[in-house]
C-alpha cells in the first residue's frame, strides 16, 4: 500500500492505528507508513493488554510479542519487574523509536488531562474500574498537528467547551 501511495498526487496521509492488543500491530508496520512524507499517524497505544501480559514477556526468554510491537528489546533493559510507572517507560521507548521512524520528537502528542510537560503525554483512556484501558499518541511531521491536536484539546467528549 505504502509502494502505491508513493506513487500518487497525494500531498497528506493520516492512519488510524487501532490494535486491541499488542499482537494484532508491529512496529515494522509504522515503520513502513512512516516512509510517506507526510504520513500523520493517531496511535492506540493498548496499555491495558500490555499490563495484563507483561509479566509473561518479562519472564519469556527471546523475541516476545512486546519487541515487535516495540520495535526493539530495549524495554528489557528498563521494565525489570511488572510496576506501576512501566506505562511511562515503555511510552518512552515507542516514543523513541518513532523519533528513529523519522518523526521529529516535538511533533509527538499524546491526550491527557495530567502531565503537560511530557512530549508524550499519557492518555489515560479508562474503564470503569478506573483502570488504563490505552493511550491515544498523535504522530506528526509537521508543527501544524500540534495546532490542530490543541485546538481539539480544547473541547471534552461531551462537545463542552474548557475553561482552561
């Protein structure tokens, strides 16, 4: 699809990436989106599948589903044990292998309502036991994402407009 795309008139791509866990996406596959230059990308980053599993991979022995939804084993070296801050550090590595895909590391966007310091914010998509279910990471080229990822921040679910 990417080979066909690179052969059209077209000026902007955007991909939905909606995995309902780990297996179902590699990262190979954004790799191979990235190549479009001007491929937008709105990532479900499913950290609710992760969790559930991820003392399984940390215990596995060679390449488990996490490295290729990763792209890299790097997250060994950094998730010893099944913790709560392994959201944040695996958010880290996938971020850092975008910024390798060729995506500018001021261009990463994530939905949240906590930490707006961070490059990548943590989305927080919750279900009702209040537990993570996934984050929503928007991947852009381009600085003109951020404008239209802040303009949509600015409005809840509910179409209510922010105060703040």
């Amino acid at each position: 699809m990417v080979d066909k795309l690179k052969k059209t008139d077209y000026k902007y791509h955007f991909a939905f990436i909606d995995p309902f866990a780990p297996r179902a996406l590699k990262f190979s596959t954004i790799k191979k989106l990235a190549e479009l230059p001007r491929m937008d990308m709105m990532i479900h980053f499913p950290i609710g599948s992760i969790k559930r599993n991820l003392q399984t991979w940390i215990d596995a022995s060679g390449d488990t589903i996490l490295d290729s939804f990763l792209g890299t084993s790097k997250w060994r070296d950094v998730v010893k044990a099944d913790t709560d801050d392994d959201a944040i550090k695996l958010l880290g590595i996938f971020k850092d292998q975008l910024v390798l895909a060729g995506y500018p590391e001021e261009n990463l966007y994530a939905f949240s309502d906590t930490d707006k310091s961070s490059v990548v914010q943590l989305a927080k998509i919750r279900n009702s036991r209040n537990a993570p279910l996934y984050y929503l990471i928007l991947v852009s080229r381009h600085s003109l994402g951020k404008k239209m990822w802040d303009s949509v921040l600015k409005y809840l679910p509910s179409g209510q407009k922010r105060l703040f």
